[in-house]
C-alpha cells in the first residue's frame, strides 16, 4: 500500500484497478485514433473512464499526470509562455511545377553523387498548424508551436486535451527521450459541423478548417479547446542519442521511423507512400490532386522527403529550409479579388439573392468572376462593401464563397449594399417575411426572372429532360415574350422560332419536336418539374408514390401529405399552398389543355394498405407464417408491430392458442382478426388487385 499525509492509503488492489483501467483506455484510445478501428462502443469507452475517475476521486494519489483523467487541466499558467526548440523547427521550400520537383530531384542525386532513383517518401502536406511534442520515459511533457522556428509558445495544456495525443506512449522501446512534430487539424466534416453548431449558438463562425484549428489552440482556456474537433497526425521525431537506445536499428529510414511512431501510439497519415525516382513522385501528385475533395482532410500541397536517413544528414539544410524535402503546392483554394459590383439574381420561387461580381481570380483550379452572397444578414455579417478586397474561397465543387474581407485595404469610395425594396427583374415589391432571412419577388408568374426559371428548370434534365431548350434558348424565348407560363412551351410553333438568335430551320424543328415528346411525362418527373418549392427529386419521387395520380396529390390536405415518407410540417405547407394557388391551378390546367398527361404511377404497397400506420399485436401461432414473417409483412404496409395490447391498439392477430392477450383485447375493444381475416386484410395490399 503507497499513502501520503493526509489520504487514506490506496489499496493494492486499488492500484492495480486503477492501472488495468487506464492501460485499457489507452489501447482503446489507440485503436479508436491511430488504427481508426475502435473495439468498443464510445458508451463504453466513457464507461471506462468514469470509472477510473471515481477511483480517482476516492484515492486522489492515484492522480498521475498521464492519467487520461487529467486531459483538461486547470488554467495552466504557463499556457503561452516562451518553448524553445532544441532543434530548430524549418519550414519547406516549394515547387510549383514538375520541372520544379524534377531539378529538385536532380539536385538531390548530383549532391549524393547518386546515378539511379531515389527512394521518396510522398506525404499529403497537411493545412494545420505545426508542433512539436516532447516525450520523456514515454510520457508527455511539453507541446509547443513552431513560433519562429527557434522559440515558439507552449501550448501543453491545450494539446493535451486532443484525443490524438497520446499522454503516455505505448509499447516495449518507447526512447528515454522523444520529439514528435506534427501537425494539428481539423478534418473538414468536424469543421462543418462545428461551424453549424457555432453558427447556431449565434456566435462567430470559422472561415475555414485551419482557422478554426488555429482558434482552438490559441484558446486561454484548455476546456474551450477540449470541445473543439482537432486531429493531431505526425510527420517527424528526433530520438535523442542514447546508449540504452534499441530503435537506432530501425530508424534508418522515414517510412521506418513513422512505423515505430505508430507503434507508440501516435497517429500518422495513412496516405504516405514509399515510391522509387521522381516520376513516381509525379504520379503521386496527380493521384493526390484527384483525390483532393474526397479527403478527410484540408491540404494545401504534397511534401517529398528523401527517405534514407543518413542521406538526409549528408544533404543537411540551407537557411532555413532542409535540402532533402520539398513542397510541390496544390492550386489555392483560397485567393483575395475585388469586390466590382452587387447585383441581385431573382431565382424560380422569387428568392432574391444578392451575387458578388469580382475581379476574375484563379481560385481551387478555376477562374472565379462571382461568388455568392447568399442574402442581405451574410452581407451585413461580412461588412462587405462594392470597391472591397475580399478573401475568396473555392474547395471542391461548391459554389465560390466570400470568407471575408480584407478591411484595411478598404477604398475611400467603397460603397455599402443597399437591399433592393422592388424586384429587380419586375419591380414587383419585395417580401421579407418576419424571422425569415430570404427576400422574395411577389411577382409570381409575372416577374419574367421567375417564368425563366421555371421554365428552364421544368426542361431541365432531372424534370422533363428536353433536349434543345437550354438556358440561352429560355433566356430569349421570356426575352422576346413568346413563352410565359410552362403551358406556353407547348404552343411554340417553328415559325416563331425561326427568327430567334442562332435558331435554324432544323434547331427550331427539333425543338419543337423535343418539346412534343415531352407530353407523356411519368408522374413523379412532372412533379418535380413543376417546381414546388422545397420539393426535390426524392420529395416528388415520394409523393407520386404515395398519391399515384396528380389529382389525388392536388386535393390532399397538409395531414394526408404528412403521412408520406420526409414529409413534414413545411413541405406539406409549401405543397398545399402551390395547389392552392390559382394561378397554378391555371397552369396545371393549361398543361392538360395542350395535351400534357401525367402517368399515374404505380403506387406503393404501403400507401394502398389499410394497415398503413396501424398498430398492430401478434400473438398465439399463425399456420401460414412464423411470427417473424407476419411482423415483416405487416411492417412493409407501413404497419407497427407493438409487443402488448392498450386502447391504442388497431389490431390483435389472433392464431392458435392466443391467451391472455386476447383476453386483453376484448375487454379493450380491440379489433381481433384470426388467420384468415389477417391474411385477406394482408393481400389488400393494392387496390388495383395485383
Ligand atoms: S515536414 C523540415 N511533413 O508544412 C521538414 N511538414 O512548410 C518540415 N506540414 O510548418 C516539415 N504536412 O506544419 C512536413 N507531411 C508533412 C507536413 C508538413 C504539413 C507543414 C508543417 C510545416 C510546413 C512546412
């Protein structure tokens, strides 16, 4: 037994609880973050933990710093204090080209005096923020940025509380003394995430994962930092000479050294590759590039390490650069232009959304000449003004967007962004309802930027898929007043085609002819092409299911709609209003009066069920089907098998030797079916019969 003044002394057994817990943390710890294969269920991780901490709390000696209870400390006081580095962190130099990569390359070789390839580590250059982590006897004892290379800022007790981070390393050979260097991040889904949730709390959002990471570090208090998503991933260590040191065996090499990292329990990147000469290096970039939207992670550029060791040490490091890894940059995804002009776009359903026209900029692989604003509070959010500087960003295949402005490179004549009071297409008044963020056009069908976008998006190919009429073709069929509602497309003639911008003969013959063939649409296509608002591809896919014919979707209440699939409270309401709308019924009809005929669509089991939302008790035995079966059936007619009998029952199957439930049920008044009324009411699945 240990004791101290003071405690009650700490059992053995104790001691050796509270040891087995926290080794089984940690080997969870490792399999939940650096093999990324977690063994057991986080309710039960949290199980663990809770229970060391009541251990700790009854034998407060028990407390070691690296005790995975003590990740979030108290306000360290030396949080931000000076953290010298040993040995200087350098930063990379860059290549912008393969020619560049290449004369690296032969650099490389010419100084090592070597004909053949070399062996390169290729790593994805992580967009984070760069540290350093000390390790003695295997436990954690100093975290710091990078700083100016030299001395940098201690962040301990921050990086502690980061699940990555192991607090004590695992395994046999952990070094009497270790320094990691790796990079903290925020994996992009962690950073959407959090961005909604701060956005929700009304509090100031990141511009992007880095920042967001940089913002958490930087945190005076280490709690705020614990409750942020930050990743640590590891690219480099320095083991410091020793004579009872076994690894230098093994530490010949990067890939190596990485290897025994991970076997420490630090978490490296899986996408590091070992490749042989420089064109592998090249292939290694473009399969990265490719890659680039669907990692996990934000990288701003691949690094190249020579990866024999011992040649690193010969070729050693220029100012402050090494001379044996470089940086191949992948295109910014973020980029500053200028602000030209706001202009106001009016979309299908009247939303009015401010655009930003910029100075074209090359951002994330493309030219970039608009960005949206998305609406007047993102305008007032970001201070934007016409003449501003503005940080542009572009990553994957969204839309480009304003981060931020550059306010100090504010012009004397920038001028603010008014909100339109009428529409700028029609001039219709402006809505805004209370609490909504988005202005809409009243205009309607009579605003020509909302019939435009109704009809491109009724040709458009997920809706009725006309082939010809494109969005220049709608743009001059609305210009020129030859088409206004939908129902007009189909009365468009060759003759009045012909004399429209680039329009031949045979283009306005095929046309014509592509909009005839559209007459027969299947239902849940029309539906959708009919641009109800909030309802999509798989809204209109539900709906014509669930109603089969478009009369039977046109007369239902908002509790019918209700009952489909992801219908809610809106869509139902949004539904209900656009059929209630004359001016669609209108069209609808106009539709039909030249010709258009919906399909009625199959509709499905579950919506023609009269069991659809009953509830429903089995009980005693069936002949034709096991319990499991008759529960399957009656769940895919949209039925809810419930295990006992109340007043809320629809109703009790009853087989053979049906006891105590039936019972129940007659006293209840529960509609009791036997085998046989259970099996018609189960193949009345379909009013059509089949
Ligand atoms: S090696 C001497 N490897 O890039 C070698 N750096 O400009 C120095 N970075 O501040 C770093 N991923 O934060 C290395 N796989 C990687 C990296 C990486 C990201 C960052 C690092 C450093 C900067 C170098």
């Amino acid at each position: 037994m240990t004791s101290a003044p003071g405690n009650p002394p700490v059992p053995d057994a104790v001691q050796a609880k509270a040891e087995a817990l926290r080794q089984d943390i940690e080997r969870h710890n490792f399999h939940y973050y650096v093999q990324d294969d977690p063994l057991i269920s986080d309710q039960d991780y949290d199980r663990l933990l809770q229970q060391l901490q009541d251990l700790e709390q009854q034998y407060p000696e028990l407390v070691t710093l690296d005790s995975p209870t003590q990740r979030v400390g108290p306000l360290a006081d030396t949080l931000f204090t000076d953290a010298p580095h040993a040995v200087p962190m350098l930063s990379l130099d860059n290549a912008f080209s393969d020619d560049d990569l290449r004369d690296f390359d032969r650099r490389v070789r010419e100084r090592l005096g070597l004909e053949g390839p070399m062996e390169y580590a290729c790593e994805p250059k992580l967009d984070g923020l760069a540290v350093s982590l000390l390790y003695s006897n295997g436990v954690l004892q100093r975290a710091a940025t990078r700083g100016d290379g030299t001395v940098g800022e201690d962040i301990t007790a921050n990086v502690r509380t980061i699940g990555s981070v192991p607090l004590r390393l695992r395994g046999q050979q952990v070094p009497p003394e270790l320094e990691v260097r790796g990079e903290v991040y925020m994996p992009k889904a962690a950073f959407e995430t959090l961005n909604r949730s701060l956005a929700a709390a009304g509090e100031k959002t990141f511009v992007n994962p880095r920042n967001a990471a940089a913002g958490s570090l930087r945190q005076k208090n280490p709690r705020i930092t614990a409750s942020r998503p930050l990743q640590l991933c590891c690219y480099s260590a320095t083991i410091a000479d020793s004579d009872s040191n076994e690894n230098s065996a093994l530490e010949k090499s990067h890939y190596k050294l990485l290897g025994l990292l991970k076997g420490w329990g630090l978490r490296i990147n899986e996408d590091v590759e070992l490749v042989q000469g420089i064109d592998a290096c090249l292939d290694y970039y473009q399969q990265l590039h490719q890659r680039r939207d669907q990692l996990p992670y934000e990288i701003d550029g691949i690094v190249y390490k020579v990866n024999d060791l011992a040649q690193q040490q010969r070729l050693g490091a220029v100012s402050r650069a090494p001379r044996w890894a470089i940086a191949r940059k992948l295109p910014a995804q973020e980029v500053t232009s200028r602000v030209l002009a706001v202009e106001f776009q009016v979309g299908r359903t009247g939303a009015i959304t401010p655009v930003a026209r910029l100075e074209p900029a090359f951002v994330g692989g493309v030219t970039v000449s608009n960005a949206t604003l998305h609406n007047m509070d993102e305008i007032r959010r970001l201070d934007l003004h016409v003449g501003d500087q503005v940080m542009i960003r572009r990553a994957g295949d969204v839309i480009p967007q304003v981060v931020k402005i550059l306010a100090e490179h504010r012009p004397a004549d920038a001028q603010a962004v008014i909100a339109p009071r009428e529409c700028p297409v029609c001039g219709s008044a402006v809505d805004q309802p209370e609490g909504e963020v988005v202005a809409r056009c009243s205009g309607g069908i009579y605003c020509p930027a909302q019939r435009r976008e109704a009809n491109r998006h009724y040709a458009s190919r997920k809706a009725l898929d006309i082939e010809g009429l494109g969005d220049k073709v709608v743009q001059l069929l609305v210009d020129q007043g030859l088409v206004k509602t939908i129902a007009g497309l189909y009365h468009l003639t060759v003759a009045e085609l012909l004399p429209l911008e680039r329009m031949a003969e045979k283009s306005a013959s095929n046309l014509v002819a592509a909009i005839d063939a559209s007459r027969q649409p299947v239902l849940h296509r029309f539906i959708y092409a009919l641009g109800i608002r909030e309802v999509g591809e798989a809204t209109a896919k539900a709906l014509a299911s669930h109603f089969g014919t478009l009369e039977a979707l046109m007369a239902a209440g908002e509790e019918q709609l209700q009952q489909v699939e992801d219908v809610g409270p809106i869509v139902a309401a949004h539904v209900r209003q656009f059929f209630r709308e004359p001016h669609n019924q209108e069209i609808i009809h106009g539709l039909a009066q030249a010709g258009v005929q919906w399909q009625a669509a199959q509709r499905s089991a579950r919506a023609e069920s009269p069991l659809n939302g009953k509830k429903v008790v089995l009980t005693g035995t069936l002949s034709a089907m096991t319990r499991d079966e008759a529960k399957e059936a009656l769940e895919a007619l949209g039925a809810k098998v419930v295990g006992s009998v109340s007043a809320k029952t629809d109703y009790l199957v009853a087989g053979e030797a049906a006891g105590s439930k039936r019972d129940k049920a007659e006293k209840l008044q529960v509609e009791i079916l036997d085998e046989s009324a259970f099996l018609h009411l189960l193949s009345q699945r379909d009013g059509s019969g089949d």
